[in-house]
C-alpha cells in the first residue's frame, strides 16, 4: 500500500477557499429551503395548505441569508484575488479593498434595518455598485470586461455580480411582493435566473479550483 501525504496549504490557498466553502455549506442548502418557504407561502396564500402564517416570514428570512452570505463570500473571494495579486510599485492593494468592503457591509446593514421600498431600493444599489467597485481593482480576477467578449460569458466573477444583483434586488422589493401581484411575479421570475445562475456559478467555480 502506497500512502500519498496530504501538502499542506498556505495560508493564502486557505482564504481562497474560505469562499467555495460558505456557498457549499451555506448558500445552496439554504436556497433550498427558501424555495420550499416559498412554495409554502404561495400555497398559503391560494388557500391550498393551511400553514402557520410565520412561513412568508421565514422566507424572507431565508432570503436575507442567503444574500447576505453571497455578498460576503463575495467580498472574500475579492480580497483573495487582491491579496494574492502581484503587487505593482506605488500601489497598496489593501487601502481600496477595506474602504470598498467596509461600504459594501455598512449599507447592506443600512438595507436590513430599513423598511420603505425606495430606501431599500437605493441601498441594494449601493451594495451592488460597492461590490462592482471593489471587484474593478486590477488584482480581481474577471475573465474580461466587456458582453462581446465570449470569456465575459464564462466569467465566475461576472456571474456573481449578476447573482448578487438580482438577490439584492428582491431585498429591495420585499416590502411589495406581497402586496402587489406584478411585483410577486416579477420576484418569481427573478428568482427563476438566480437558480439558474446559481447552478452555472457551481460550473465555473470548480473549474476555476481546478485551474
């Protein structure tokens, strides 16, 4: 019998997978639960199964962890990419990269705590735009820049702007999909390309570890 010793890793390869770690064990299971809370909700709603009326609750609930949780593997997954980047002369990569985060945290806490629609709104885009600014640092890695380029396409990074984007926007909206029929479905229809991003996320992350 051969025995293979396990290598050791850096400390830079553990923050690099600090971020595949919480979607693994955090994001995809919870998703699968929020869908089912919302599923249940629905059929609430319709009089189809007399649930307990705290289940709408707890699936926006679950749609604020799992937001929250994407916008930080997020912000991990960045400071691996800016951490590990070569460093140029002048340049300091970490000055840019706790200002950037530390604004993408303050108004995503801003988000959670507010209740109207426009605030909320004006919030999710600040959160977003922060993490659009943090990842235009040279260190982060996005395959390229620009939608006729077919790397774009198969960016890991580009994905999860876009995953981030559509999840914080239902937060911004949460406070209407309940009253309004067009906002519910308009949520539904949102949530639909979230799973199917969240599925291609999976694709090109591991290709990304395997790399």
């Amino acid at each position: 019998m051969i025995l293979l010793s396990v290598p050791s890793l850096t400390a830079d390869q553990w923050l690099g997978l600090v971020h595949p770690v919480l979607i693994i064990l955090f994001v995809y299971p919870v998703v699968g639960a929020t869908i089912r809370l919302g599923i249940l909700a629905r059929e609430r709603r319709l009089d189809l199964n007399p649930i307990a009326p705290t289940v709408p609750v707890e699936h926006a609930d679950h749609g604020r962890w799992v937001t929250g949780v994407v916008v930080l593997a997020m912000l991990i997954g960045m400071a691996h990419d800016i951490a590990t980047a070569p460093l140029v002369a002048g340049d300091s990569h970490f000055a840019p990269l706790v200002m950037a985060g530390a604004g993408v945290i303050a108004t995503f806490a801003a988000l959670l705590r507010t209740r109207p629609t426009a605030p909320r709104l004006a919030w999710a885009f600040s959160t977003w735009l922060g993490l659009l600014l943090l990842g235009s640092q040279p260190g982060v890695v996005r395959g390229a820049d620009w939608p006729w380029q077919s790397a774009f396409w198969q960016s890991h990074y580009w994905g999860g702007i876009a995953l981030s984007g559509l999840l914080l926007l239902s937060m911004g909206l949460q406070g209407e999909i309940g009253r309004r029929p067009k906002i519910r479905r308009l949520h539904v229809g949102l949530n639909l390309v979230v799973a199917l991003l969240l599925a291609t996320q999976a694709i090109s992350g591991t290709r990304n570890l395997l790399s």
